[in-house]
C-alpha cells in the first residue's frame, strides 16, 4: 500500500476537504481540532500546550494536561485551560474531557471512541458549552489514517445545539515528521454566520522522539472571523515505565 495508497489517501482527504468550504474553534486533541479514535496507555500522562495568533489581532494561549486511568476500563482524562483575547477583550476558560475508546483502530478497519465534556468561564463558574462526539479512524497503513468525527454541542449561552462534524487526514511521511491536514465546524441555527462558517488547519509535527513533539500549524476562520492564524504548539508525554510508546495523534501511527 506505499505509493499508491498515499496518493489514495490524500485524493479522498483533497476531495473531501474540497467539498467544504474554508475552516471555528477547537473541542479535541491538542492543537488540532480533529481527534482520532485512540487514546494512550493506561498510567501515561503528557502536557499539550500551544500560543494561536490570528491577523486580526486575537490571540488564545492553551495548557492541556491530560492522564489515562482505569476505573472500569481505560478513560482519557483532560483539563484544558484556555486565556484568550477576542475583539481585544479577555477571557479564561476551563475545559473538563473524558474520552474512552469503544473499537480499536487497525490497517484496514474502522475505529471509534467516544468523548464528552463541558466548559465554564473561570472568572464567573458560568457554564458555556457542553458536548459529546464520537471520533472514528481509519487506518491505511502504518503512516496515514483519516479521522472523522461528528457529534453535538450545546451552546449554553444562547441556548442552541449544533451538529459537530470534523475531517483530518494525517501523514507520517519521514521517521520524525508527520503532516496534518483538516477541516471541521459546527452546523446549525445561528444569528452570527460566523459560528457556522467551517475551519481550515493544516501542520506539521516535528517529533525526534518519544517524549516530545513541536507543531506548526496555519488555520483558517479558527473563531470564524475570515482571519489567517499561527499555531506553535507542543506536547510533553510521561510514558508508563517500561510500557508501548503513546501514539495517540504522535506520529506513530
């Protein structure tokens, strides 16, 4: 599956992210809005954490630390923490997330998790938003795989509900790189056409080893405003003594 599986996968990846129009904020794994279905090694933990700058002047600085453990079957506990500067005014945000997987990812199957979460402004303890998504990925090989998640989200300040929906498609093209390409948003009413306007990511990790990884990502629409965004993000993994490397969106695919 070497060449022809590559130029496969990206022509299904271009084709689909052809079909939506250009790329708002981010509810999953790291840095990258879509997530995959896989989640690490019980006992593992690592720290995401990234700065976005947008043209238009917004900013958001993120620290997500994140440990799986095992109360009845192995769950991927986080707690985003976000500061963040829109229309020049401030605000922090907390994001509480569990995910568990439900079918394992393998070359040539389907895998599916499922996460779900809130988040409340840290200042007040107001409840802004709630969701659950289902993340489901297929593998093509050992180096490429396509990400799709769909689920809801409720946004609590203006009480509306939308659908989720998000596709990604990753590439470990060297041993220690890997490019990411994604489109994702949230569909439903809404009296800002922003809000439901799609979003637009793509990067490229950089991981000379198993406990630590640098991205570099380009974004567009992030927060649905038409602004060009930089990410720099990185993550640092605490592996479980003696245990298989974590994966979960690595670059071991």
């Amino acid at each position: 599956m070497g060449i022809r599986a590559g130029c496969t996968a990206i022509a299904v990846a271009a084709a689909i992210l052809a079909w939506l129009p250009a790329g708002e904020a981010r509810a999953a794994n790291g840095a990258y809005a879509v997530d995959a279905a896989d989640i690490s090694e019980v006992g593992s933990c690592k720290i995401e954490s990234w700065l976005s700058a947008a043209s238009n002047t917004d900013f958001s600085a993120v620290a997500n630390p994140s440990c799986v453990v095992n109360p009845f079957k192995p769950v991927e506990l986080s707690m985003l923490t976000n500061r963040a500067r829109s229309d020049g005014e401030w605000s922090t945000t907390i994001q509480p997330k569990a995910k568990m997987n439900i079918a394992p990812t393998g070359i040539g199957k389907l895998g599916f998790s499922f996460y779900a979460g809130g988040s409340f402004d840290a200042l007040t303890g107001e409840n802004l938003t709630a969701f659950a998504v289902v993340p489901a990925t297929f593998r093509f090989n050992e180096n490429m795989r396509l990400n799709f998640n769909g689920g809801w989200l409720w946004d609590r300040s203006v009480d509306r509900h939308y659908l989720a929906y998000g596709i990604g498609f990753d590439w470990k093209f060297t041993e220690t790189l890997q490019w990411t390409i994604e489109a994702f948003g949230q569909a439903g009413q809404s009296d800002t056409p922003s809000v439901v306007q799609p979003r637009f990511q793509t990067g490229v990790r950089y991981r000379p080893n198993e406990i630590f990884s640098v991205d570099l990502i380009y974004g567009r629409n992030i927060t649905g405003e038409n602004a060009n965004w930089i990410t720099l993000g990185t993550t640092i993994r605490f592996p479980v003594p003696g245990g298989k490397p974590e994966h979960h969106r690595s670059g071991h695919l």
